[in-house]
C-alpha cells in the first residue's frame, strides 16, 4: 500500500511535456518583447550583389551614421536600404517603449543580403538563337540593437558567484599538491 501512493505522489507531481513546452514558448514570447528588433525587406528587384555593396557599408555602424550614409550615397539600393533602417528604428521603439530613442544609442547589429527568386526571361540573339536573361530579386534582414548594457537582476549575480567559489578553490587546492610533491 505504501508503494502505491509513493507513486501516486510522483505522477501527480510531474507535469505533462505539453504543459512545459507551452510554458517554454511563453517565456520565449516574453524575452523577445524586448532587445533587438528585426525588419525584413523581401523581393526587391535588384541582384544580390549591388545590394550586399551597400549593405556591407553601413554593417556595425551606429544608426545616425548609417542614415547619413544611405541619404547621399548614389546607388538605388541605398533608398530601399534607407527605408528598411527606418523600419527597423520604429521596430525597436514599439518593442523597448520604456527606453527613450536618444539615449538608446543603436547600432546596427547585423544585416545581410539573401538571393530572391529570379525571373527567367529570353532575349533574341543573332541567327535565330536565344540567350537566356535571370532578372534577380533579392531580401534583406536587418537588426538594430542597442549599445547601452542591459542591467543584469541581482539574483543572477549571486547565482553566478556562487557557481564561480567552487571552481577557484578546486584549483586552490589542485596547486598546493603539486607544490608540496616538489
């Protein structure tokens, strides 16, 4: 009899794995509310690597840089690109309202240039021939994130320094062996 409600009392203490991972998800949900914000740009006409030219221009920089940089630079991907920084500024402040946009001090995080689907087109050519024309589109994803440090809790500094005693004596330890085999 006793057995038997030894494992009652753990089957009543385990939760379902649908349960943990709906739990999983929300925390998820909720961690990505705040911190870096993300814009897409999807099938822009031109080819991947007229765009990657001014992505990797402006890759690191600082915001208002990167907007002075896009605003007087020649090339048509700049204005897309120009656009999508802009997006990706009122992302971030939708998702970090508590935080003023001045003091923020973003930067971009991370941008690339993915290849898009291309049009296949034919053109004539001499002698009743035919050469094939690939019209490419491409996306772009680009993050902007904050440089000012995020705060870390409290409770994690000490969950941390706890962690961190152990080790430090374990080596201690291990060192004053060796000297006394010497």
């Amino acid at each position: 009899m006793s057995i038997n409600r030894s494992v009652m009392e753990e089957t009543v203490k385990k939760t379902k794995r649908s349960v943990v991972k709906r739990a999983k998800l929300e925390a998820i949900k909720e961690a990505a509310k705040t911190g870096p914000a993300t814009a897409y740009l999807k099938d822009v006409p031109t080819s991947p690597r007229k765009m990657r030219l001014v992505a990797d221009m402006i890759r690191g920089t600082r915001v208002n840089h990167a907007l002075n940089l896009l605003k007087y630079e020649a090339k048509y991907s700049s204005l897309k690109l120009e656009k999508l920084l802009l997006s990706a500024i009122s992302n971030w402040s939708v998702k970090n309202s508590d935080q003023k946009l001045e003091e923020a001090d973003l930067f971009i995080k991370e941008i690339f240039v993915d290849g898009g689907r291309q049009l296949k087109r034919l053109r004539p050519a001499p002698q009743g021939r035919a050469h094939r024309i690939r019209k490419r589109s491409n996306h772009v994803t680009l993050v902007v994130d904050s440089m000012v440090p995020v705060v870390e809790k409290p409770e994690a500094k000490k969950e941390a320094k706890k962690t961190e005693k152990p080790v430090k004596k374990a080596a201690k330890k291990k060192s004053t062996k060796k000297e006394t085999k010497e």
